[in-house]
C-alpha cells in the first residue's frame, strides 16, 4: 500500500518509492537523503502533525509536513 509520508502514523515503516515536487525542495530532499530505494520509520510526529520525526539511513531527520506529503512510500507488508 502507497501512502504519503505525512498520512503514515508513528511506528510505521517502508521504502521511500518516489518524490514529488520539483526545483529547490525536491533538491533539499535528495541532499538529505531521502531518495528511492531508502527504508524509513516514523519516529515522532507532533500534535498537529508538524513537523515529523523519521530514522532514515540510520540518522534522524526532521521535516515539515510539506515536505512529507512529497514523499511516496510503500509500506512493509505487516503494516497495513
């Protein structure tokens, strides 16, 4: 099942399998890691959902729900 980065709840994983949006924000995603092909677990999300916590790579990162509704992800089969 494909969903967005920003609708995944905390404790959700799966692999990163596009990214939207173009020009300088998709640029800051690929220079931060978050390409195709990356595994990711959602670590925190605040209260309103802004910003999310994700481990991707094996570090951290912390992105706005902006920039996670841009990221597609499929999730790992027990998930669902």
């Amino acid at each position: 099942m494909r969903k967005k980065l920003s609708e995944l709840a905390i404790g959700e994983t799966g692999l990163i399998v596009g990214v939207e949006g173009e020009g300088r924000i998709r640029r800051r995603l690929f220079d931060m890691g978050v390409t195709p092909g990356a595994s990711i677990l959602v670590r925190k999300k605040a209260p309103l959902g802004d910003p999310v916590e994700i481990t991707i790579r094996g570090y951290e990162l912390t992105l706005r729900k902006e920039e996670a509704a841009l990221v597609v992800v499929e999730l790992d089969g027990g998930n669902d």
